[in-house]
C-alpha cells in the first residue's frame, strides 16, 4: 500500500530534519483537512487525532476510539491508542516519552507552500494549550520540508499511478477529433470530456468547473477561464485544451492543441516551434540540486531570443495527488512564490514543463508536459507534441 511506502520514507525524512516527531493533528476531515493526511492514513478520522512518527522510526496514532480498528487493521501503526473524553493526557504521554531534552515537534504549517500548510489555526490553539505549563511549551516547529519532500519525491507505485492516469488522458485526447468540430462550442467540448471522464470513474485534477479548460480562437478566454456556449470551432482557430484526470488517487496535467483548417498558417508553426523549443530548454537544465528558478529562466530565455514575450506564470510545478501538488516550483523568483524557486530540484519529483503563445487573430497554443526528475537529469512521461494536428 502506499500509505506504508510513505510512513517508510516519512521516518527517513523525521530523521534528517533533526526532530523528535512529526505530528499531523486533525479532526473531522470529511469536510476537507490537511493536506498531507492521505499520504499516510487511507481514510478519514472525526474527533481530535495524532499522526506521529518518531525519530526511533515507530509510527503512533492517539484517535477517538470509533476511528481505531481501521488503524489497527491496516497494519500501518506499530500503536494506536483509542480515547474516549480527551487526546490531551495520550497525547502528552507519547510525546513526553518521544523527545528529548531539546524538543522538536514538527507539525504542518508553512508560509510559502500550502500542501504543507494543513494545521489550523484552531487545531495549532488546542496544541498549544495541550503543551501549555510542560517542558515541551514552545516546541513546535514547521514540518514542511518533511511533507515537502514526502509529497514530492514518488515512490515507484506513485510514479506507475500518474503514468496510468497519463495514460487515460491521452485516451481522451485522442478521441477529441470525433466530436469536436467546426460548429461545435467550447462548453459542449467540455460538458462531453467530462461525461466521458465521469463515465470512466476518472477524477478531476483542479476544480472541475476548470476541467478541461477549452479555448478555441482569440476571443476565447485565456488562463483559468470558463468554456463559452457562445465561441465555436472555427475555420484559422486553434483549439486548445488543458486536461487533468485523477486515476487510482494520483493526477495528470497534460496541455495539447490544434489547428482547425487544411494549412498551418507561418505564424503558427513558429510560435508551436518557439514553444517547444522553450520546453526543451527548460528540460535540458532540469535536473537534480539546482533551484527551480535556474530551469524556468533556461525556457524563459529561449523564448525571449525567439522574439515572443515572457509567460506570465512559472514553467512548471509539481504533479501528484492533485495538479499542483506543492513542493518546489520551476518558476522565477516573484514574491507570490515564496520560496518555493529556491528549493533545490530532487530526484524523483514530477514536473510540468508548460507555455504558451497568443497568436494575432489565431487564438492560443499552450502545450504542456511532464517529466520525472532522474539522478542525471529528466525523463518525459507524457508523449511530445511536437507537431501541430489539424482539425
């Protein structure tokens, strides 16, 4: 299972940070909830609830008794201890016996990367109240380069599961020319995506209301936009689709186009050349060590010495659970990143290699890859569009 991959990695990860514990602290996660609970609990839990894994390496749950025999029964938990009335004097106990004399309690709080930023503000009151008035007053500490890197760095069941959900975007990709046709809107290409994807018990990678994302031509809303009723497919337009599907818990993010005509007009095929080029500058500087900012600029300026303006967003980001999936980013150093281009590129991580152009009067052609981060460099999990399909 992979909740048992990841509690493997986890305790490596405890260890190198230098902390006692990490402690993820939740409740009622039917309503959503820390973002990093999946990756180590298949399921949810309803009262207050700790997660830990220790320094030592043994992996301890303190839960209401109603959500213990599912811990118990995975195999998961070397202890799970059930309570009834409060977490506090468990909770307390554990953590007691677990630090030592310079206590370190890592929990789930970030400023600059929101996957690891899943302790609430309420839940972070009602540890600190626990802790209150005992040596272990004024221990906590931010976990986020454990569930940086715990998100991050695919084990080799994650990987096959985002190659599987590749797989079944490209499936989709490939029927798009069977019903999207001159006449035919952007909103009923997206309405028939995701019948096909709800048909196939596939989910959606962002909010569906935004998967797909369909452009056809340049009047088409650009970016996050929604899919017209009103635009159609039409003769010069580029259509362009932008498609995450989520299969076996692990997503896609996957961006291909079109040309709807007989002949790719000159300003078209340079404008696909200049974007592939950028892609393939971007992979050729992706590889362990470096920050994520060095590959981004590596695209940036191939696009730039082509003559096209600079995209307004980063090159890439990480793929896993969802489409942005946190971590380190392939973007420039903008202050709405945080840190996140600093964070040095790792081995086994999946990126997005992604950019596009508006073309005058054609509409936009945004292509979008992904790779996985090698020891030596990166490796393509998606099937290059290198050439532009007509439509």
């Amino acid at each position: 299972m992979i909740t048992r991959e990841k509690l493997e990695q986890a305790k490596a990860l405890v260890r190198r940070e230098g902390v006692d514990v990490w402690l993820t602290f939740v409740r009622e996660t039917a309503g959503g909830g820390d973002p990093a609970l999946g990756l180590i609990l298949d399921g949810g839990l309803t009262w207050q609830s700790a997660l830990m894994v220790t320094a030592q390496g043994e992996t301890i749950a303190v839960v209401g008794n109603y959500d213990a025999d599912p811990l118990i029964a995975s195999g998961d938990w070397d202890r799970v201890i059930p309570y009834v009335q409060s977490v506090r004097p468990d909770l307390l106990s554990v953590l007691e016996a677990v630090c030592g004399s310079d206590p370190k309690i890592a929990v789930n709080y970030s400023i600059n990367d929101e996957k690891c930023d899943g302790l609430t503000h309420g839940m972070r009151l009602i540890l600190e109240e626990i802790l209150r008035g005992t040596r272990l007053e004024g221990s906590l500490v931010s976990a986020e380069a454990i569930v940086r890197d715990l998100r991050g760095i695919k084990s080799s069941t994650e990987l096959a599961r985002i190659e599987a959900a590749i797989a079944e975007g490209d499936r989709i990709f490939a029927e798009v020319p069977s019903f999207a046709r001159r006449g035919v809107s952007e909103r009923a290409i997206y309405d028939e995506i995701q019948r096909r994807m709800n048909e196939r018990g596939l989910g959606f990678s962002w909010d569906p209301a935004g998967d797909p994302i369909v452009n056809s031509g340049p009047d088409s809303m650009i970016g996050h936009g929604v899919p017209s009723d009103q635009i159609t497919l039409a003769d010069g337009h580029i259509f362009h689709i932008d498609l995450g599907v989520i299969k076996d818990g692990y997503s896609s993010d996957i961006q291909r186009c079109w040309f709807v005509g007989t002949e790719i007009p000159a300003e078209v095929s340079a404008a696909l050349e200049a974007v592939n080029a950028a892609i393939s500058a971007g992979a050729a500087a992706l590889r362990p060590g470096i920050p994520g900012h060095q590959v981004d600029a590596a695209a940036r300026q191939e696009l730039v010495a082509r003559g096209y303006p600079e995209y307004f967003h980063a090159l890439g980001h990480q793929v896993g659970r969802v489409a942005h999936d946190g971590g380190a980013l392939l973007g420039p150093r903008w202050e709405r990143y945080g840190n996140s281009p600093d964070v040095p590129i790792q081995a086994g991580e999946v990126y997005t290699l992604e950019l596009g152009i508006t073309v005058p009067g054609r509409g936009y052609l945004g292509i979008e890859e992904m790779v996985v981060v090698t020891p030596t460099g990166c490796r393509f999990l998606s099937e290059r569009m290198l050439a532009l399909p007509l439509l």
